[in-house]
C-alpha cells in the first residue's frame, strides 16, 4: 500500500494501481505519482518517501521545522 498526502488530502492507493513495484527509487516512484494525480512531476520536488519496514510506503511533504 502506498499512503501519499497530497495537497492536505490522504490517499491509500495499491502499489499495482500505482505501477509501483519493490525496490523503485524515489525518482520512479514520483514519476508514477505524477501520472497518476494528473499533475508535473515537479510538483512533487518537495516530498519525501519514507519506506516502512512492513513494505508500504508514505509519500508526504518535507516537514520543516523553526
């Protein structure tokens, strides 16, 4: 499962759906989001993917903190 939070909204989508398969790198991954959500992939720029050790992955904004 990937969980992504996109533009204050959460989404659980399956990895098939995505066409994301284990082992992608971040890049790749940001390109399927891209297609998926319809927008550039440049949107993405600021989002990090943190991969959790039960496979699934958390596609969210960079936290900035101070």
């Amino acid at each position: 499962m990937v969980h992504i939070r996109f533009e204050g909204r959460s989404y659980d989508v399956d990895e098939a759906r995505l066409g994301v398969k284990a082992g992608m790198n971040d890049d790749l991954i940001k390109e399927r989001l891209a297609q998926h959500f319809d927008v550039h992939l440049e949107r993405w720029n600021s989002y990090v993917i943190d991969r959790r050790p039960s496979g699934d992955l958390i596609v969210r904004p960079e936290a900035v903190y101070g």
